[in-house]
C-alpha cells in the first residue's frame, strides 16, 4: 500500500480501449490511478471526462522508454491490438511488446510492485486444439504478416515468467479473447467494429471467405471484471488465465446478427480469406472459473446493442475531431476499414 493509503496503480495503454475502462473501474474502486499512453490507437478523448478527477493523472508516454514512478500494480496494456494498427509499424509492434514489458517489469522490480501483463488469445496462432486451453503451445507463424503481434506477446509472456523466477516478482498474465464494446477505435479493422460502422454507414458488409469462421465475443465490462480479479488474487496465482465467452458464434451470424440490430439494408459481399487468420478462435475458461470465479455475464445482443449506441453517438457527433480524423460522414470510413483483418 502506497504513502497515501491508497493503492497507486499504473495503467499502460490506459487511453485505450480497455485501458480506460480499466481506470474507471479503478477509480470506482478508490485507488489513484496514473494513466500512461503514447495516443498511437489510445485517445484522450476516451478518458477526457476521467481528467480533472482528484485520483486520476494522464501521463504521455511511450513504454518503449523506462518510467519512473511510485506505484503499488501496473496494468500493462500498452500494445496495439488490431491487425490495421500494429501492421502498420510491425517493428514498433514487437518493440512495444518486448521492450515494454521489460520497462515495465523493471519498473515493478524497482518498487516491488505486482503487474499485469495484458496477453492475448494470438499466443495460440491458428489453433489445432479447439477451445484452446492454457497448456495448450499454440500453432504460430513465426515470420508472418501477424508475427509483430503474436511472437512479441508470446515473448513479453515468458519475460514474465522469468523475472517471477529469477526475481520473485508477483506476476499476473491474462489472456484476452475477442473483446468488444464502446470505445472500440472505429477504424481498427476489428470486425465488431468494422460490421457495426458499415452496416450504420449503409456500407457493404465486408466476410472474408465463406464467413464461417468462428470467434467468441466478450464485452469490454465481463473482460475488466476478469482482470481485476486475477490482479486480487493470492501471489502464488500467476496465471496465464483465460478471460473471454466461450460462446462460438460465426462471422456470418455476427454481421446477420448486427444488421439486424442495427436495421441496415447493407449487402453482405466475400472477399479471400487473408494470410494466418485462425478459423476458430475460443477459449476453455475453466481456470478462469475456478480461480477467479469468474465467467461472462453480458449476452452478445445485448452488448452489441450498447457498442452500436456508441458509434451510433460517435458517428452523429459534430462537437470537435473525432478519433484520428474520423468525420461524421457516410465516406471517409470506408476506404480505412476495408481490410483483411478478423482480431482478437
């Protein structure tokens, strides 16, 4: 416990999607939370009613470069975690992965603090084991268009692991299914996003293949839920644990699925299948029970409905920039989110 008598914790990545979730949780539950972000795919406009607040500090910074400061738990969720944005600068990918995580494990070896490392369902690549538990290797390309991502997380894993054994540093790694909800970047190439912005847009409704891969959707408050719980528990629960639904739905029911919601006339149209996307993603959440008891409460209609009420709003906004660009009009999104990509 800090000076203060307050848990001091550290979000990376905490303008992000999650990351600003996870700091009003954070803050609703009393600590004084120091948000860190470079704003490549965080915005401040995703914790700007967050500033002002008396426990709350927004801090610019890249963890690619060490910080410094006085905290009692680090949340490391600084990555960019969509095919769009961390293919775009794949070095700087794997560099925010590997390089991060040492920064910041230095940082909790320096003040002893416990730390959260945000690991990703992309550990297990394309998978021959169907749901995917937590002994399971994975299947990756190593030399992909995908492998920034993948390798640099599997990487920052075992850097965790190691500094647990060879410093006894209290760890927790969280491996992150399909996540979705508000503040999801509207031109991340997502496909909750991708469907949701082309079917209000009257865009086509861009499947890849036969649109009969599958994913499992976990909304943003179920996911923030499962990590505070893996940060609460005892040190000898160091994880990996998998938080996401183990409820499979196919691509082609999720696009039926939001047209309906949405009430959009837009045409579905296939293009190939893009390079190392796996046809089945979904996580075996039975440590995740029985450690944390946790499981996903949030039905996916029902949280697809409050994600299409929020670009619904972000789309009609016509009070100052919205993230990187994007204007409220029916074109410019088009052009940005035609891409190859189904993310975790």
């Amino acid at each position: 416990m800090s000076i203060h008598d307050r848990t001091v914790s550290l979000v990376t990545g905490g303008a992000g999607f999650l990351g600003s979730h996870l700091c009003e949780q954070l803050l609703a539950r009393g600590h004084e939370v120091i948000c860190a972000d470079n704003f490549f795919t965080g915005t401040r406009r995703n914790v700007e009613h967050l500033i002002g607040h008396p426990r709350f500090e927004l801090m610019r910074h890249d963890v690619t470069f060490p910080l410094f400061a006085e905290v009692d738990e680090i949340y490391n969720f600084a990555c960019p975690a969509s095919p769009v944005h961390y293919q775009h600068d794949p070095v700087q990918t794997t560099k925010t992965s590997v390089h991060g995580a040492i920064n910041m494990l230095g940082l909790a070896k320096r003040v002893k603090a416990k730390i959260l490392q945000a690991s990703t369902s992309e550990v297990y690549g394309d998978p021959q084991v169907h749901p995917q538990r937590e002994d399971y290797w994975g299947h990756v390309n190593p030399n992909g268009i995908r492998s920034c991502y993948d390798e640099g997380k599997r990487c920052a894993e075992t850097l965790f692991f190691d500094y647990h054994r060879q410093h006894q540093l209290r760890i927790k790694v969280l491996r992150i299914f399909n996540t979705y909800g508000p503040r999801m970047h509207p031109n991340d190439g997502r496909v909750v996003s991708n469907f949701i912005v082309q079917a209000l847009q009257g865009q086509p409704i861009t499947l890849y293949g036969e649109g009969l891969q599958t994913r499992s959707f976990c909304y943003v408050d179920d996911l923030i839920d499962g990590a505070l719980r893996l940060m609460g528990t005892p040190d000898q629960v160091t994880g990996p644990i998998n938080v996401g639904n183990p409820v499979e739905v196919t691509i082609r029911e999720l696009a039926e699925t939001i047209l309906r919601l949405t009430g959009s006339a837009s045409p579905l149209v296939f293009r190939p299948l893009p390079q190392d996307d796996p046809m089945q993603r979904c996580p075996d959440i039975t440590k995740a029970r029985e450690t944390l008891g946790w499981a996903p409460r949030v039905q996916l209609e029902q949280g697809l409905a409050r994600t299409i009420d929020y670009f619904e709003r972000l789309l009609s906004s016509s009070t100052g920039p919205l993230p990187h660009g994007l204007q409220p009009s029916a074109t410019p999104v088009a052009a940005a989110i035609q891409t190859p990509a189904l993310a975790a």
